[in-house]
C-alpha cells in the first residue's frame, strides 16, 4: 500500500498480520455445500460453511468454540465450551471465503462471492456479544464488506437481555432458535429458556422488531420425530407465536452419532407445515445443504477442548449406559 504513510506501513508490518485461522481442511459436499474446519488453537477448531445457490451465496459463521448451552439435539452443544472467538477470527472467515472463492480482488463494488451472513455455526454469538457485533459492524461498513443489514442475520437460542443490547447496537436480521410450543418442552431441548421463558423471549422479540431492518423475526423449528413434530404441537404454536409478527423456518433435524433424535418423517414435516399455513402463518422448510460431509445445521463439530464439567458428566453417562443400554437414548 502506497497510500499510507511509511511510518504507519513500517508500524503495520511490524505489529500487524492479515490473516484468518488457518484452514486443516477443506471439503466440498455433493451439492456445492463447502466446510472449512479452522484451527484457533490450543486444540479447538471451528467450522464455516459456505452454501451456494442461484442468486446468492450465503456463508455461515462461527462465533465460540463449542458452545456453553446444551441444547438437547445440538452436536455443538454436546462437546461443551471452549472460549469465545477473537474479531479477527470472526471477520477472518467472511475474509477467508471470499478469498479462498476467488470473487474477491478488493476493487470497491465488485462481486464477492459471500452476499449473505448468518450467524449459525457454532456457538450462541450473543454469548460473545462484543466480539460478534464489532465483526458484524464491519461486515455492513461501506469500507469493509457493505452488507446490508438485512443480508446479515443472527441467530440466537434467546439470550433475551442480549437481544435488548443487539436492538440497539447492531440491528441485523434476527432468527431465534424456538423449536417448542411450550415451555416444558422448551425447557428440555434449549435449556436457557429455564432462565428466559417463552414469554419473556417472545416481549424481546417485538422490541427488537421495532429497530430491525426486516418486520418480522424468523423463528427456527427443528423438527424431532415423535418429540416436537405432532399436528397439536403446531396448533400450539400457532398460538403461541400469533402476537409477533414472524416467519416459522422449519428446520429438519440434522442427526449426528449417539444423539438420541431422529429426523421427522417428510409427511410428519409436511403436515406440522400445513397447520401453520392454515393459520396464516408464513412457514417454510429449509433445504437441508452439504449433509454428507456434516456441514448441515447442528453438526458442526470441530474438535473442542471442553473446558466444562460436561466431559465428565458425559462420560459417566457413558458408563452408567454400558450397565443399561436406554440411558444412552436420554438426550
Ligand atoms: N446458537 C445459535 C446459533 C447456532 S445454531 C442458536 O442456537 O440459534 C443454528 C441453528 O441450527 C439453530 O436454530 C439450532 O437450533 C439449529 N440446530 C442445532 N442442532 C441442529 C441439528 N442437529 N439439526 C438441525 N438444526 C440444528
Ligand atoms: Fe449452542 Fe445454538 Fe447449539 Fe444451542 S443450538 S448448543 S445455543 S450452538
């Protein structure tokens, strides 16, 4: 660069690199769907996903290494939490995507192959609030990547004071992980609704509303088979959502080894879709992308050091379900 000072690019290349974590590997699924597994040291790693389609290409972002939260029928959840991801290694795999795709030659107003964020690969990103709203800053900067806020989404399990602080710091999209109709059963599958109950998450979502750069919130529905997916359980939550302004994604469950779930039957996903329809809901099915190689929804795995009591927990679990077999199916 010769449009800076050469005291200022002597300072730069003694105490600056440009660099994202380093890729360990690179797969590319059937369908385009491509993984890359990064290393972010000490033994964790973390994965992005980059989905192609027609007439956009949309890149989903990690945001912790492993995740603190547990839901139920989470690979991410099940390996517990290891720390939370630096700006750099955040923005470095929006950096690294468009770089490694090949769209990108810093020219202003050119193509990049990356037209979409989501915030939904590992981690819960409202648990690393400032570092992920500070990546997300420069992703919507007219000097960094210029996205449009509503081309930058975040997906949260409902930290419910954190999407407060989200409404007024960096209003992107927002999707909000629901996946139950009611509270017992949220309770069991994202446990942090034991601290922030479906109501209080639902008022947080017609607040964010008011600032967000689209009129809705999305609400994702994973479906579990014979857990979440009857016909009365979609009544229920036609109820339950009808004061907010939302679309419903269904999600199907993504299975990975020793979870415990299975995915719903196409017919049990097609009926749960139609009793929303019925209602007037918006409702759609996501596509499941870049299945066989584990880059779906909720199999993000790279190895993570987890630095919880969970390890153990998990482990005595194991045992406890050598000596009887069912334990092995509790979630
Ligand atoms: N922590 C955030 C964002 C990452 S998870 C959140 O929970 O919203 C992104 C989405 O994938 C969430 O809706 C999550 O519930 C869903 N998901 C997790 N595990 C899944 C699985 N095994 N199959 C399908 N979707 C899954
Ligand atoms: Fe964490 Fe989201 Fe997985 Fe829940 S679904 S364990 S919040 S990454």
């Amino acid at each position: 660069m010769t449009d800076i000072s050469r005291a200022l690019r002597e300072r730069l290349a003694a105490e600056a690199v440009i660099a994202g974590p380093p890729v360990v590997r690179d797969t590319i699924a059937a369908d385009g769907t491509r993984k890359w597994l990064m290393d972010v040291g000490t033994g964790n790693a973390i994965e992005t996903v980059f989905i192609p389609e027609t007439h956009r290409g949309t890149l989903c972002i990690s945001s912790q290494a492993g995740c603190a939260l547990e839901c139920s029928f989470c690979a991410t959840g099940r390996q517990g939490f290891n720390r939370n991801l630096g700006v750099a290694e955040i923005i470095g795999q929006l950096w690294w995507a468009n770089k490694c795709l090949g769209a990108y030659d810093g020219g202003r107003g050119e193509s990049r192959a990356v037209s979409n964020v989501v915030m939904m690969g590992m981690g819960e990103p409202l648990a690393n609030f400032d570092n992920v709203v500070t990546a997300m800053q420069l992703m919507l900067d007219d000097d960094a990547y210029g996205l449009s806020r509503r081309r930058v989404t975040l997906s949260t399990s409902g930290m419910v004071p954190a999407m407060d602080r989200l409404r007024d710091a960096c209003p992107v999209a927002l999707a909000v992980s629901l996946h139950a109709p009611n509270d017992a059963l949220r309770n069991e599958l994202v446990p942090i609704n034991r601290k922030y109950p479906i109501r209080e998450l639902l008022a947080a979502c017609t607040r964010y509303i008011e600032k967000a750069p689209r009129d809705f919130v999305t609400f994702e529905y994973v479906l579990l088979a014979g857990v979440n997916d009857s016909e009365a359980q979609a009544r229920e939550l036609v109820d339950t959502v009808a004061a907010v302004p939302c679309k419903v994604n269904l999600i199907p469950f993504n299975p990975f080894p020793g979870s415990g779930y299975a995915r719903s039957a196409p017919d049990a996903v097609a009926r749960f879709r139609e009793v929303l329809l019925r209602a007037g809901l918006v409702a759609t099915t996501r596509k499941t992308r870049g299945d066989d190689i584990a880059a779906a929804c909720g199999q993000l795995a790279g190895q993570v050091a987890d630095k919880t009591r969970r390890a153990q927990r998990r482990a005595t679990r194991a045992v406890a379900s050598a000596v009887d077999p069912a334990l092995e199916l509790a979630p």
